[in-house]
C-alpha cells in the first residue's frame, strides 16, 4: 500500500472529510487531496514531523506512515518490519 492510499483509509475510518483534515493539520485542502493522490512534487512531499501530526490526528501508527512515506533508512525499516 502506498502512503497516499493508506491516509485516505485512514482519514475515512475516522470519519473525516478532506477539508476537515486539512482544518485539523492547519494545510491547504488541495495538500491533503496531493497527498492522498500521490502528486506531490519532491520538494512537497510530507516531512518527519507532518507525518507524525498526521499520524496523532488519523490516531494511526507512526512508524507505519513514516515506513510508507520511505523516509526510514533500510536497514531500520526492516528491523521495524521483523
């Protein structure tokens, strides 16, 4: 699954709109619609620290949104994994 996709269920099993995500992580809606869509630009994409306020707003498991976003070094994502 990819970070995009994974946000978006997420955000949906919380029960909350796009808009009222982007209210809650103080961004533009169009961000959280980039975000959930995979069109971010390189220099857009989500930091560490936007990934874990996502993660306490979603109430979702931060390493598994920072592992999805790729920003975790190799070798620590699968000593995360096992």
């Amino acid at each position: 699954m990819q970070f995009g996709e994974r946000v978006r269920e997420l955000r949906k099993q919380r029960g909350l709109t796009q808009q009222k995500l982007a209210v809650l992580l103080e961004v533009s809606l169009s961000y959280i619609s980039k975000v959930e869509n995979e069109r971010l630009n390189a220099g857009d994409y989500p930091s560490e620290a936007f990934v874990l306020k996502l993660a306490k707003a979603l109430d979702a498991d931060e390493d598994e949104l920072l592992l999805l976003t790729d920003r975790v070094p190799a070798a620590i994502r699968r000593r995360i994994r096992e």
